[in-house]
C-alpha cells in the first residue's frame, strides 16, 4: 500500500471507532439494528469485508458503541437545487456498478444534472466522509481568519496551541501545517502497526493535553519547515485543535454557525469524536450528498453564503491553488484541497468519497461509493476519467448550442 497518498487517517479512524465486544440491540431502530449485524468484530477498517463497509460507511454515527459524534446543526431555510437538463454521460450505470457507488450528485451552475444511487443508500442517507473532511477543516480556518480569531497564516502554530512550544511544531506556520510542509517527522504506512497513524489514538494523552496535541509535540523534525510535501493527517487533527483553540468552539458548531446553517445545507450531518472528546478533523464527517455538492457550490461562490463573506475573499483561490509539489504531473497540494493544473480542484477520502469542482464549467460532482480497495484498485483511476467523460459531455453541449463542432476535454 502506498504511503501518504490514501487520504483519512486509517489508524485514527479504526482506532476511535472500534470499542470491541458485542453490543445489545434492544431499542435501536431497524436499520441500525441490520448496519450492527454486519459490523466486524476486528479493530482494522482495511480488512472489514465489502458488506461490512457497505453497512457501516452510511452509520457511523448511529454506532455508538464505536465512537460518539456532534451534531451539525442545519438551518430553516435550505439552499434549492433545482432540476436542470438531465445530462446523458455514456457508460454512467456500468461506472457507479465498477465503482460500487453509493451516490453521484453532479450540479452545473447550481442545477442538478444528474443524480443516481446505489448500495441502497438514497439522498435521505448519510455517508461519511473520511478524508473529504480535510477540505472542511479547512475552510474552518478561513473562517476563523474573515471572523479575527487567527490573525495570519504566517503566524505560529504555538501561538494558537501552547502546548506546541518547545516541539518540532514551534516554528511551523498556520500555513504550512494546512499544506502538510511541516518538515516534522511522521509515517502514514497503514500497513505498519508501528506508524503513528496506527498508534496515534491509542497513545495515552499527558496531562492537561489533548490527545492530538499530546502525541503531535513528541515527533522529531525531519525538514526544515516549508520544504517538503509528506502527507500527514495527524497534522490535519491538529489543524483541528488549532481551530477550536483560536476560536474557543467545537469544531462541529463552528462549521454549522459559518456554513451548514447561513449556506442552507439541506440536513445536519455528524462529526465523529476521538478519545477525548475533540472532532478527528482529517476525517469522519457524515452528511447527505447533496450537502457535499452543497459544499461545492460554497467554494464556486467564494465562500459567500447570502451577501455574507464568511472566508476572505481570496481564500479559495489561495486555498484551491498548488501550494506544494506531491510528485505527480498536473497535481498538487493547496490548503488541503488536491489540485489539478487546469483550475479544478478536489477533496478526496478513500473507498470514494469525493467532491470534484471545476470553475470554468461551474461544475460540482459529488460522489461517494465503497470501493473493493481503500485507493489502489482500478477505481480512482476510472473516477478520473469519469471527471474528463462529464467535462466532455458539458463541452459538446456548449458546442453544439453555439453550432459549432465539439472540441476534446481532458485533463
């Protein structure tokens, strides 16, 4: 398994979700009861079966026994998607059956063209997110900037997380935590139970710390800050713990009070907790797929929800730009946001979660599916054609509406 580029934190996940044991199923609902039949028994969330995943990627939050979570409160008024003209991409039923997907929302110009489900999961369901939550965490940060409660990316981290002071983290900037160029020492090898990702949650907090700050302060430097690009999602967390400290907020009521309620997202969707209570904020956000679209049309807009500017201005251009090089042609890293050369951008989590946006065709596709592998298999590539297939169907419309001919799209 490649390291660094599978997205959530396996090993912070599987560890805050999996208690163990065998649970009673009196009192629970009748679909809770039947996503518990088929949970495992295991810690590893990479070697759960396909039905197991299938059950529980659209339950986490109701499985309490694994992990508790906070609401995401949404508002009265709810942002329409209104119907557009159905868009016909070739091949869409054998793509969302080679990709077991759950869900496609694709929108252009704020109007559905396109939405289809699978795995039985509808658009009253909620998928969680994994890595996808990254882009959240995120813009939380823009928020914090527009609302005054960070004052510049170039700031210290330790200046907003004190118990960073004296590590490796305390000459790292805002800015390079949120582009993973921290130079601090960390191995994301989910197939190593000695990497940090995997003893990351089990790691016994000190005192007066949170878990996240308390394992983060120990690693050794690797780089100097701002050199290299090494994917990190503890980092992520930390962005978390960076949010919720400036602000003096959990993580999950600032991002209803700054989008889900002002934005209109349709229904609340849940944060899952670690061990001591603080949102994983590299993971684990569950919400309809129409909110992850929603979310897409947020970044379109600016960070605008109404006539309020809830990120500066120039935050998505600057978030969703490259940043840092990952080694791969036509991509890069922005503020945790993938990046394609040609302008669009993405949030990424593995077995398929995803939110592709493309500013020159207004274009938002929100998906999310059960992959067989977590990021390895055939399927990320085929998502990627499938971008360039919708990029090419919208192309030849705008073509044939001008009465001219067609022109090839792609990457």
């Amino acid at each position: 398994m490649k390291k660094g580029i599978l997205g959530p934190a396996l090993g912070l996940v599987v560890l805050a979700l999996v208690g163990g044991g065998v649970v009673a199923y009196s009192g629970l609902d009748k679909e809770t009861k039947g996503i518990l039949a088929q949970m495992p028994t295991n810690k590893d969330l990479l070697f759960w079966s396909i039905p197991q995943r299938d059950a529980a990627f659209r339950g986490m939050d109701r499985l309490t026994f694994l992990a508790k979570s906070r609401v995401v409160e949404a508002g009265p008024n709810v942002l329409p998607l209104p119907a557009g003209k159905p868009l016909e991409v070739p091949g869409i039923d054998a793509f969302m059956q080679s990709q077991r997907s759950a869900g496609i929302v694709i929108l252009q110009d704020g109007k559905v063209r396109l939405e289809k489900y699978g795995l039985g999961f509808d658009a009253q369901g909620r998928w969680t997110s994994f890595s996808v939550a990254k882009s959240f965490t995120s813009t939380l940060v823009g928020a914090a900037i527009q609302d005054g409660y960070i004052k510049s990316l170039s700031d210290k981290v330790s200046t907003y997380v004190p118990g960073l002071k004296g590590s490796a983290y305390d000459d790292v900037t805002v800015e390079q935590l949120l582009t993973m160029s921290s130079g601090v020492a960390w191995n994301e090898d989910y197939e190593d139970p000695n990497a940090d990702v995997a003893k990351f949650n089990n790691a016994k907090p000190e005192g007066g710390l949170d878990a996240t700050t308390s394992y983060m302060r120990k690693l050794p430097r690797a780089h100097p800050p701002g050199t290299v690009w090494h994917y990190n999602t503890g980092e992520t967390n930390l962005v978390g713990i960076l949010v919720a400290s400036a602000t003096g907020k959990h993580l999950a009521d600032y991002l209803s009070e700054k989008i889900w309620k002002p934005f209109g997202m349709e229904q609340q969707a849940t944060w899952l907790l670690n061990a001591t209570g603080q949102e994983i904020a590299g993971c684990c956000l569950q919400m309809a797929t129409r909110d992850y679209a929603r979310m897409g049309l947020f970044v379109l807009n600016g960070g605008k929800a109404g006539d309020t500017q809830v990120v500066p201005a120039d935050w998505f251009a600057k978030a969703t730009t490259k940043k840092m090089d990952i080694g791969s042609p036509g991509r890069g890293y922005g503020f945790q946001w993938w990046t394609y050369d040609d302008g669009s951008v993405a949030a990424q989590g593995i077995f398929g979660q995803g939110i592709f946006i493309d500013p020159k065709r207004r274009l938002v596709i929100a998906s999310n599916a059960n992959w067989t592998r977590a990021n390895e298999g055939p399927e990320p590539a085929e998502r990627q054609i499938f971008y360039q297939k919708v990029q090419a169907a919208l192309d030849a419309e705008a073509a044939a509406s001008a009465g001219a001919a067609p022109t090839t799209s792609g990457k």
